[in-house]
C-alpha cells in the first residue's frame, strides 16, 4: 500500500478520527523500514517523514496505543522536529494498526499544537478506527491477490484451449472416417463456444459478480454468430446479479441448446426461433429456459442426425454446477429444457 494514490474511505476515517478528538492534525501511517508514509493525512503537508523523526516509530514498540500528552516533558519526543519545528506539534495519541499476524504496521494518531488528554471515549473511538483501517487494507490486499489469481487462471485456460483446439485439427487433418471426423469438428465448436463464454466472463473487471441480463445478452450476440440465417435467438432476462460460476454455466447451457438446435431442430433450412429466458420465480429461485420451435427431438433421432451426446454431457455439467438437473419436454411444436437454481 506504501506510495498509493489517495482513497476517500481512508480519507473519511482520518477526518473522522481529527473531529472525534477535537484536533487539527490526524494520520494514518505506515511505517516502512527507514521512513512513515501517510496513506491518509488531515492538516499535515507532507506525504512522508523520515523513520527517525517518527513518533510513530515508538507507538508501534507499545501495547496497541501511545499517547503524549505534553511531548516537552517526554525524553522521547523532547527534540523530536515534530516538537521543536514550526508549527509546534506538543500532543500525540496514535493507535496501532494490527496486521493480522500480530505485526504492527502503522498508527492512526491524531496530533495538536497544545498539551491535551484525550478522553477515554476519544481513546476507544481511536482503537476502533485503527481496526477500521486495517479492515481496508486487507481488503485492498485480498482484491490484489484475487486479481493476480484470476489473471493467472485465465492465462493457463486460454492456454488449455489453444492447446486443445490444435490437436483437435491437427487430428481432424489425420482423420478419413466421416463419423470421426464429425466428432473432431463438434468438439472444435465445443471448444470455440467455451472460449467465448471464458472471455466474456474475464472481461467483466475482474468482478466475482455480473449482471444477468447484460451478460446474456452477450452472450446471445455471440451464439447469433453462429446460428445460420433461418433460425433468430432471442433472450429475455431479469436483471439480477449472478456470480461468475453460475453465469458460466447458464452461458454454456443456452449455448449448447443452440448447438444442438442448430443440428437436429432445422432441417433443410427450415425457418425457426430459439429463446433463451432467465426469470425469477421466487424470491430465492431463478429459472433458465432453453427453447425452439424446431421438429422435435423424436423426430431428429435417426442414426445419421442424432447428437453424438457430448452437447447433453456438458449440459447436466453445467446443471450440476447450478446444483441442479435439467428437466425437458419435446414434441413436434419444439423443444424445451429448463434449469431452477438458487440465484
């Protein structure tokens, strides 16, 4: 955190912590191994100060909180600049800021021109605060490492499909059996359609969280790509927050049914709709809704047309994930596949 622009929430506590105590002068410093930087700081100039001329530096070596009434009858702070320079600083209360291992790291230490005591309430307000902004350190800390992790995982993900997809044509280019060779090729789509739906999630800001109506409608554009002229997709979609597993699946579910679609329910380039719907149905439930007004699974299930399988098996994974099992209903007016999860 040491050389951090300035943040409001940390802003806030220190003018906080200076109107609380009635003073001029409140920081939030961290020290480092020969100065103190402020990461926040109320009526005082500079950003850092030497570790030697750190009041700082002896409230972190006491018991969580240090205060100096009057820093000209203290030999620890008598020819501190702090004391002798201009203006003259005589009071100091600081509380330490904890680092979770028990380190301590800084002080929130308010500081005035006069001799002062501060009250018990003044001193508990301090603690408190401290504890306040070591809260917010950790979280900047915690979002850092989540943003390295999800970085690093999406580096080693796009590599794995990269790597899957080049064997996968260099295989097809080896292969003469047309059975095979369709299998080679649905998998190469299956591949595209996870990489799309990867990134689109990556590109979220680095959010655990998207918001479902937008995120579906990304995704639509994305099977829209690949759906051949006479068949329109349409989505409809609540708006409601879905962490990024959930809407990794129910983007690989609607981009299955598509898939699947696309192959059995249109034939001859027969002229059809498919709808992907997300609503709410209670106050904890959400339902996805895969539907087309194709012919029908029953009619598609000759041996030349019916799926290899491997569009089902990725469904009910993605099901499972929502720690649910997909339902279905299909006849001669079309097919429809629906999923409730808690969302």
């Amino acid at each position: 955190m040491l050389d951090t622009e300035a943040e409001v929430d940390f802003n806030d506590i220190a003018e906080l912590a200076s109107n609380i105590c009635d003073v001029p002068v409140s920081l939030i410093s961290l020290v480092d191994g020969d100065r103190q930087w402020f990461k926040a700081r109320v009526g005082f100039a500079p950003e850092e100060t030497p570790l030697d001329q750190s009041v700082c530096a002896h409230a972190i070596l006491e018991e969580g909180f240090l205060e100096v009434e009057d820093m000209s009858a203290d030999p620890r702070t008598l020819d501190n600049p702090l004391h002798t320079g201009d203006p003259r600083v005589n009071f100091y209360a600081g509380a330490n800021l904890v680092a979770p291992n028990g380190m301590p790291i800084g002080t929130l230490c308010v500081l005035d021109t006069k001799p002062r005591k501060l009250t018990e309430f003044q001193r508990q307000a301090l603690r408190t605060l401290s504890k306040q902004v070591v809260t917010q350190l950790e979280l900047r800390k915690k979002l850092r490492t989540e943003a390295a992790l999800r970085s690093e995982m999406d580096h080693r993900v796009k590599n794995s499909l990269q790597t899957i997809a080049s064997i996968t044509r260099v295989a097809s280019r080896k292969i003469t059996d047309p059975q095979s060779l369709e299998v080679l090729r649905l998998i190469e789509r299956r591949i595209g359609s996870v990489a799309s739906l990867h990134s689109e999630l990556m590109g979220r800001g680095g959010s655990n969280h998207v918001e479902a109506r937008c995120y579906l409608e990304r995704v639509a554009t994305l099977l829209k790509d690949v759906a051949p002229d006479h068949v329109t997709v349409k989505v409809e979609s609540v708006e409601s927050p879905l962490d990024a597993q959930k809407a990794s699946a129910i983007g690989m579910i609607a981009s299955e049914f598509l898939a699947n679609s696309i192959k059995h329910a249109f034939p001859g380039n027969r002229s059809g709709q498919v709808d992907i719907i997300l609503e709410r149905i209670d106050e904890i439930h959400l339902k996805l809704t895969c539907r087309d007004d194709g012919i029908g699974r029953g009619n598609a299930a000759s041996a030349e047309t019916r799926d290899t399988g491997l569009g089902e098996m990725l469904m009910s994974a993605a099901a499972a994930q929502l720690g649910s099992r997909l339902s279905e209903t299909s006849n001669d007016g079309g097919t429809i596949q629906s999923v409730e999860f808690v969302g």
